[in-house]
C-alpha cells in the first residue's frame, strides 16, 4: 500500500505526458483520479498510523552501501502525505478551470504529478539517502513548473534562480545527511532517529547542523535565501498555490520537524535557526505590505509564516514543536486557499496589480468573501485556524528558553510581524476586493465557474472548522502527528479558542489594533507607491543573486580561461602527453623502477627482421602523413600488418584474424575519404616554412615523441620478462570448456563470460556507426573536392574525342576482369564468413571477425560494380541489421531469465548437422550471431555512408544545374 | 623476442605521439592509429610472449599457463580491435565534416 502511495504519482505522471498536449480534460481527470487514490490510500492507513504504528516497506537496493528502498510511514509522515495529496486533489480541480488550453495542459498535470511523487516519496522516505533523491527531484521539477511558461523570460529566469538556490542547498543537504550516515553508522531513518545524543556530542556536529539547514533553509525560503520565492511568482498559479504554500516549501520545514528530535536542543541550532526565522518572520512580513502584485503579497506573506514555523522549531521546546506541526498544516489551508483566489482575480480580470484592481466585491462577491476569511486567518483573526497557532507562537514566544537577547527579542518581534500581518492582509482584502469600480481592466471581471471556486470553499470551510472546534476535527489527526515526532516528550497541550485573558490574547489584541491603525495610516502611500518596501527597496536579493552568478560563472570563468586555457588543440595535446609523461616518469622513479638487463640472445632474426620493416612503416608513416596522404596510408598499413604477423607468431590467431580484416576495411575507409581532404603539395623552395621557432616546436615535438617512445618501449620491456603472476587467466582457461562448452577460449570470454561487456561493446559500435550515419547526413563537402576526380573526366574527355562511345564507357569498363572476379568472390566470402562463425566457439574466429569479413564482402561489391549497380541488385539494410543484432543479442541475454539464470547465462550443447557435421551449439552462438549482425551492419553503414557522399555531390550538382536551366528558359 | 617487440611498441608510440601533435587532421588519425597498435600490442604483450600455444583447448580438456598462452589480454586486445575501428571511422567522418564545415583540415577549424 506505501509503495502504490509512493509509485501512482509517477504512474500517472507517465501516462499523462502521453495524452495528446491539446486533450487538457482527460489529463485533469487522471491526474484527479491519482490524487484522490492518493487520499484514499493515506486514509486507510490511518488506524495504523493512529495506533502509534510504524509502517515500513523494505526493498534492498544497495545493502552493501546502507542504501535501501524504505518507504516509512508514522503520524507525522501521514499528516504531510495527506497533505499533499489532499491539497494536490484540490489544485488539480481547480487547475482544470485555470489551465488555458493553448497550453500543452497534459504537460502541467505530467509534471504535477511527477511533483506529487517526489513529495510524497520526500516525506515517506525511511533512508535518507532515498530522502536526498526525492529531494533533489523536488527541486528539478519544481524547476520545471515554475518555467512552465517557458516562453516567458521572468518565468525562465524565477525558474533557475529557485533551481540554483536550491540545488545547492541541495546538495550542502546531501552532504549533510551523509555525514549523519557517517556518525550513525547507518541510514536508516529509524536508526538515526533513535541515536539524537551520539549526533549532538559528535566533533561534526556543527558541520552537519550548518549542512542540513543550509538544505532546509533555501528550500523554505528563509532569509537570506528568501529571495527566489518571489520570482517563482511567475509560475502557473496551481503551481503557486500548490508548492509555495502547502509542499514544496514545506520540504524544509519537513526536514527540521523530521530531524528536530536529534538535533535540536544546542545552543548553535538555537541561534543559527533561530536568527534565520525571526528576521525572516519580520522582514517577510515587512515586505509584505509593500508588494503591489497580488502573488508577491503572498508569496512574501509565506516567507513571514515559513518563518513564523522556524522560529517554533528553533525554540527547542516540546510545546513549540506541537505549535510548528500545527501551524504548518493552518498556514497550507488559508494560504493555499489564498493563492486560488489571487489567480481567479487574476483569470478573471487580466492584472495582478493591486493598484489596478478595487471595487471588485461587486462583481465577484463569492469569491471576495472567501478571500475575506482566509485572510483573516492568514492574520490571525479568532474563530479561525490561523489564530490558533499564533496564539500558540505567542505563549512560546514569551516563555524563556534560553537565557540571551534571541530569546528576550523573540515576543517583540513576534507581535510586530503579526501587526505587520493583520496590514498586510487587510491591504490585500481593501485594495482588491473595496474601494471605487475598477476601470480599464483587460477583461470585465465576473465570478469563476462553479467548480473553480470549489476548491477554495472547501479549505476555507476547513478554516472555518478547525478555528471554532479544533479539538474535535484536527485534533486526533494533530496528536498522532505530534507523538510520532516528540514520542516520549509529547507534553500536553490544549487546542481551545479560549484560553482566558492572558499574555498572548494581549498581543493578538495589540496586533490587531496596531495592524489596522497602521494601515489606516499608510492606505493613501500604498494605493500610489511603486513595488516594494523603502529603504530595502535598493538591496535586492535578485540582483545581488544575478551578480554572485555573473562574477562566478562569466567574469572568473572567463578570465581562469583566459589566462590557463587554449582552443586549440595542439597545445592541449602536448600538456597531455606531457603530463602523462611526467607522471607516469615520476611514479616509476620514485617507486624504484629498474629496466630489466637487455638479452639479445633469444632474438629471432626472422621477427626482427619482420618488425625492422614495421619500424620503418611506423617512422615512414609519420614522415609522409603530410604531404603523400596515400603513401602514408600504404605505410600505416604496412605497421597494421607487421602487427597481425606478430598476433599470429605469439599464439593469438584469433586476433591475427580480426586484426587482418579490420586492416582491409579501415584501409578501404580511409581511401574513401581521401577524396574529401584538400590538396596539398609539398614545396621544398619555400623558405619562410621553415623559421626558427618552428624548428624549435619541432624539436620539443620530437623530444616528447621520443621519450613516450623510450618510455613505453622499457616499461613493456620490463614487463614482459618477467615471471607472469597467478591470476585469474588459469580460471577461464579451466572453464571455457566445462563451463562455457568452447574450446577457443577467447571467444568463450567475449561471448560468455564476459558476454555483459561484449554486450556494451557493440552497443558502442551501434552508437559509433549512427554518428557517422548522422554526421554524414548533413555533410557538406568543400567546393573545390566538389569536380569530378581528375580521372574520371580524363576517361569522360577519351570518351566524347570518340564518336563510336558514350560518355561514362570507359569509367563502366574500368577494372573490368577484377570486377568480375570480385563480383564472383561475393558468395565465397559470404561462405569464408559463415565458416568464421560457426567455428566461433571452438577454433579462431568468431562473430567479430565473421562480421566483418561479410562486410568486406559487400563493400568489394560496391568497388566492382559502383554504388548504384550493387544498391539495385542488393538488399543492403544496415540499420536494420544493426537492430536485429542489438535485438538478438539482449533477446539471448534476457531468455537466461525464462530459466532462472542470471542475465547472459549461457547453455551449451553440440548438435549434429547432416554434412557439416558436429557443431557447438551454445546458446552463446545465438549471442555471438547478434554480435555478427550489429558488426556487419555497423560496418557497412559507416563504409556505405561514406561511399554515398561520391554519388551525392554530384547529384547534387546536377539538381542545381538543372534548376539554372529550368531558370534560363523561363 | 621480448627486446624486439618492446623495441617496436616504442618505435610505433613515438611515431603516433609525434603526429599526434601535427597540425592536419589526417596527420593525427595516422597518429592516432600507429598509438592504437601500440597500446593493443602493449597490452597483449602483458599475457607474455608464448610461440605455440594458442588459447585452443582441446575438445573436453582443460588447460592451464603451462600449455596455453594467457586468453586476457587476447579478449581485452580484440575488442580494442574493433573499438578502434569505429574510433577511427568516427574521427575520419568527424575531420571530413570539420572540413567540409570550416573549409581547412587544420585541427583548429582555422589556420
């Protein structure tokens, strides 16, 4: 039940990104079903929750490391969950009515949704490396709600700032949490929870206190990470009434609640929270009253109360906790209700401006008169939910808990935020709802339709409810809650409206009154006055924010570019081989390396004589890469050789194979590209080539060339005589047959034992293989490489001097017996390439090496006959192939699981087959087959690719020829 | 047999890591394919240098490092193989279009 609580959001978000983005109605119904299942699931687990139970759901994920799926459920857990699900219902009702349908709706609801999931999930974790993950995609989505209206620039700009700002208290969080994990030993949130005092007498203690509230702190907006609260305004306003009243800046405040009952208590939780919260409380709500947009009014007004909530939690007494819990849950109905009735006036009349906007009473009297009620409570109204956790806020504000200024300063403070308050409230209600007939709105404002206001009535009933009977409706529910965060230390506690005359009747009393003078004298200033609050109108959080992040990320990074980086490859290149150099160098010298003692004697004169040639190819190579491209390409090929001798002279023949033919097509790839490549002509007479500093970089060239080389060539050296260790080569070589049923014990390693690797090898060949596909796609060769090659236009020319040929004979004729040869040599191949792999398993060969002799098969077509010939005669489907071998090869692998084996687990048996006799029949065969067709494919999409691009330019060319003629004749 | 083939491995680095630092691409992609022959080499030279005695066992048989050269590196070394083919392909692709695009086959995009 906790999992489909945790999994249906996701479910649902899934599925509602795939309805149609004009279909908005159908994603509102789902994304309302999930909501309510959500609901109804929360609600019947209640009796266990209520019982003092914990639930629990375990799945191992990765034990080793002390990472489990745990879903946990207790009062508390609950309480949020069914907030969010409860509020997230509401919203979506309301959404419904508010989403304007040229928006992609199904989008919103996707990502709602996925919003409910990462909360949901947020408040149910039982690990806390779990909780950082939700955590983390708390943030991303709600990064990706606020810039739902991505064409907007405010919304693009509020979206990254609240991403940046809590990301990164993000991840000062996750660090925190692990440090937890570090000190527990464990994180498992039971474990953690029960371990409070080896947490607070930890040295790390203060760290991980600073790291924790760093996460929390930006997450709930406190000061002076307030600042991106405000700019989230720009979202959709569901989206405003659903995270930046009711979840995601509670996510904060989760955290400390959640985490309260083993940190709280020192002195350092006391002052840092403490400090944050009451300036929050205060300046929240100061800027409050100054706001003219209607959802920056709230969304200030909210930073006041997440403040209010911290400044409870921060006390550190059992009685503030109760009065946190319970605020949080009153601050989401009023505030949530408030932010629907902002966007109805905002829907229905086209502006937010509250100077703009009077007199609507009138025209929307239903939805005033809500508004009224929720404000009221936003302002500490009694008879209303949100008086009576204020009261509760005062009581706890005048007792002492420690002894310093913070704690004298609090009940001062307290009274003059909840003044502040009542003005702000009544500044909202009076300049929206009172006053003269608006006029030249955008739109002639009229109520909303009926279930858009719903929602509204709904929470402000709850208002209404809870503030005259509380013991009786939220109380249970707030007691359940409260013991699952306090347990032992849940002191006793009244809900009553009436508590008698007391202190903090006094100071309600005080608010109201002060409230409402000081918006009497203020009323005249605010109609008129521009956006925000005097004095701190200058000191932007914003604008300090934008400039951290212009000096950080341009003015720095450009300049740390400027002076320590290069665009250009060159020198990257030489600090790189420099560098590896010199570490290697340095290792080895410091480590006592000694070279082993030359031994000439055991030289073969044969093979020394074999790599003298290789060495002159390598050298010759380099010589000629510059100006005699083909020459080079001759040499390179050449050491490509020598090496494929070596394969085959040190009992490798499988790589011999492999090696040989991977030769051939690299060779024939290369040859096709030369064509592309500009010209260049050596010119011995040009002095100014050769100048002082460009000997000396050669020079420096040479020197790092040569030391790699020395390097490399002692180090291998060394290596290779000396004794070779046990390791674990005897246990494949024990196994291959027993247990892989291969005797080529190379191909059993690719294929089986190692079968995972190959897997993702060849997935990179695939992906490799499309790159080059895709690149070629939008190829553009270079003008001048655009003309017909040289020799072809000499045959063309032959061909028109001669009356009795047509154009192109001679380039038909060209190479006429080798083609033929080579047409015949198709079905030969084709055979040298089957015989390769089914021999596979036991003797050398193998998929790779099949593959790819059968792509060489091919592309000796496309030489012979020319790429039109062979694309009219053959089926040539490389990507297909590909697929099918990709398809193949994870089809083997998953089919172990029909059997109950681990993935790629493979079978052997051997079949007999009339003619050809015994063969490995391995289920790896079946893998192997799919490695042959992804290499054969791969192989000839990048060779055919690049083939086209001859066959294309001048297609090309005669496209644009015939249009100027179509152009001329018309 | 050792001094030879570490002799070449050095010979076919110093080759591959000079026209690694030329200015033309086509000079790096011979480069880049000399080093690769180099590092595969190297890596196989690790299982030692055995003359007869390929990884074949016989049908039913087992086999040990007395009578059969090391299979590691052989499979590490012939997946290198091919990995370094499509390396290639991609980087000749990549350089033909850079050419293409930028009109010069300096590795800078400009001279």
């Amino acid at each position: 039940m906790l999992l489909f609580l945790a999994l249906a959001p996701f479910a649902g978000s899934l599925a509602a990104i795939c309805i149609p983005t004009d279909k908005g109605t159908p994603a509102a119904w789902l994304s309302g079903g999930v909501a309510l299942f959500c609901l109804a699931a929360a609600a019947a687990l209640y009796p266990i929750v209520a019982s003092g139970e914990v639930l629990r759901y375990d799945v191992n994920w990765l034990p080793e490391l002390g990472l489990n799926f745990t879903l946990r459920m207790d009062g508390f857990a609950w309480m949020f969950a069914s907030l969010v699900a409860a509020i997230g219902l509401l919203v979506v009702v309301y959404a419904r009515y508010y989403m304007s349908t040229s928006d992609p709706v199904p989008r919103f609801f996707s990502l709602f949704l996925a919003f409910m999931g990462a909360m949901l999930g947020l408040v149910l974790s039982g690990n806390l490396v779990l909780l950082a993950i939700f955590w983390e995609l708390t943030s991303i989505i709600s990064f990706l709600l606020i810039g739902y209206w991505h064409q907007n620039a405010h919304a693009r700009e509020g979206a990254r700032m609240a991403l940046t700002v809590t990301g990164t208290g993000g991840l000062c969080m996750f660090v925190g949490l692990m440090l937890i994990g570090h000190i527990v030993g464990s994180y498992d949130l039971d474990i953690v929870l029960s371990s409070g005092d080896v947490i607070r007498n930890d040295p790390l203690y203060t760290t991980v206190l600073i790291l924790i509230l760093l996460g929390a702190l930006t997450k709930s907006a406190q000061f002076p990470f307030h600042f991106w609260l405000p700019h989230a305004m720009a979202a959709p306003t569901p989206v405003s009434a659903y995270l930046h009243s009711a979840t995601l800046v509670k996510a904060g405040i989760f955290l400390l609640t959640r985490l309260w009952p083993v940190m709280a208590g020192t002195d350092a939780w006391f002052w840092i929270v403490g400090l944050a919260g009451l300036s929050t409380l205060l300046l929240g709500a100061y800027f409050a009253i100054f706001q003219q947009d209607m959802k920056g009014l709230l969304a200030y007004s909210t930073i006041s109360h997440l403040g209010l909530i911290t400044v409870l939690l921060s006390l550190g007494s059992p009685l503030a906790a109760v009065a946190a819990i319970f605020h949080t849950m009153n601050h989401a109905t009023f505030k949530a209700s408030l932010f629907m009735a902002a966007g109805i006036i905002d829907h229905e009349t086209g502006t937010r401006d509250m100077r703009r906007l009077s007199g609507l009473f009138k025209y929307m009297p239903f939805t005033a008169t809500l508004a009224m009620v929720a404000s009221a409570s936003m302002a500490g109204v009694p008879l209303l939910n949100g008086f009576l956790s204020k009261e509760m806020f005062f009581a706890e504000a005048i007792e002492t808990h420690k002894y310093n200024i913070l704690d004298t300063v609090t009940p001062y403070v307290a009274t003059l935020a909840s003044m502040f308050a009542v003005t702000y409230s009544l500044r909202f209600i009076h300049s929206v709802f009172f006053g003269p007939a608006p006029h030249d709105l955008p739109k002639m404002p009229h109520e909303p339709p009926r279930w858009m206001r719903a929602p509204i009535e709904f929470l402000v009933l709850a208002c209404l409810v809870v503030g005259i009977v509380p013991s009786w409706t939220i109380g249970p529910f707030l007691h359940t809650a409260v013991k699952s965060v306090l347990g032992e230390a849940t002191p006793v506690y009244s809900l009553a409206v009436w508590h008698g005359w007391n202190l903090p009747l006094l100071m309600s009393l005080i608010a109201l009154v002060g409230g409402v003078g000081l918006f009497l004298t203020m009323k005249s200033y605010l109609a008129t006055s521009v956006e925000g609050p005097p004095f701190f109108r200058r000191l932007e959080g914003q604008r300090i924010f934008e400039r951290v992040l212009v000096t950080l990320s341009w003015k720095w990074a450009r300049s740390i570019e400027m002076r320590a980086g290069t665009r250009r490859l060159q020198p990257q290149m030489r600090i790189l081989i420099a560098v590896a150099l010199l570490a290697g160098s340095i290792t080895l010298l410091t480590q006592g390396f000694k070279p082993a003692a030359f031994a000439l004697r055991s030289i073969d004169p044969a093979f020394a004589l074999i790599w003298l040639i290789g060495m002159i190819c390598a050298v010759g190579a380099a010589y000629q890469a510059k100006f005699h491209r083909l020459a080079a390409l001759v040499l390179l090929g050449g050491a490509g050789l020598v090496t494929c001798i070596t394969f085959v002279w040190l009992s490798a023949p499988d790589l011999a194979v492999t090696q040989l033919l991977v030769e051939i097509v690299t060779t024939v790839l290369i040859l096709l590209g030369l064509r592309w490549l500009p010209k260049r002509i050596e010119d011995p007479d040009d002095p100014g080539m050769m100048t002082m500093p460009v000997r000396l970089r050669r020079l420096r060239d040479l020197v790092i060339a040569l030391f790699s080389g020395i390097g490399m060539m002692l180090v291998s050296y060394t290596m290779m005589s000396r004794e070779m260790p046990e390791a674990i080569s005897s246990y494949f070589l024990e196994r291959a047959y027993k247990e892989g049923g291969g005797t080529n014990v190379v191909n059993v390693i690719l294929v089986d034992f190692r079968g995972f690797d190959t897997l993702g090898e060849i997935a990179v060949l695939c992906i490799v293989a499309l790159t080059v596909f895709a690149l070629l796609l939008r190829f553009r060769p270079a003008t001048e490489s655009l003309e017909t090659p040289e020799q072809q236009r000499l045959q063309n020319a032959f061909d028109d001097e001669h009356p009795d040929r047509k154009t192109g004979d001679s380039i038909a004729e060209y190479l006429l017996v080798p083609s033929v040869i080579m047409r015949w040599m198709f079905p030969v191949i084709g055979m040298l390439a089957a015989f390769l792999f089914f021999r596979g398993h036991d003797l050398p060969g193998g998929g790779f090496a099949a593959g790819i002799a059968m792509s060489i098969g091919f592309i000796l077509q496309y030489m012979a006959g020319g790429t039109r010939w062979v694309e009219e005669r053959l089926r040539i489907h490389p990507l297909r192939w590909m697929a099918i071998g990709l398809v193949i090869a994870t089809a083997t692998g998953l089919g172990s699981w029909l059997f109950g084996y681990p993935f790629l687990t493979s079978h052997a048996q051997y079949v007999s087959l009339p003619i050809i006799g015994k063969i490995p029949l391995a289920s790896a065969i079946l893998f192997d087959l799919g490695v042959f067709s992804l290499v054969l494919g791969a192989t000839v999409l990048i060779l055919i690719a690049l083939a086209h691009q001859s066959v294309r330019a001048p297609r090309a060319q005669a496209i644009r020829a015939a249009r100027a003629a179509a152009k001329e004749t018309a | 047999m050792e001094l030879v083939l570490s002799a070449g491995i050095g010979v076919l680095t110093a080759s591959g890591v000079w026209l690694l630092f030329r200015p033309r691409t086509y000079q790096v992609i011979i480069g880049l394919s000399l080093l690769s022959y180099a590092v595969n080499l190297f890596i196989f030279g690790m299982g030692r240098l055995r003359v007869n005695a390929p990884p074949l066992l016989e049908p039913g048989g087992t086999g040990g490092l007395l009578t059969h050269t090391d299979p590691i590196p052989q499979a590490l070394v012939l997946t290198a193989i091919v990995i370094g083919f499509a390396m290639t392909a991609l980087f000749l692709v990549v350089l033909l279009a850079s050419r293409g695009f930028t009109g010069t086959d300096h590795v800078d995009g400009r001279e």
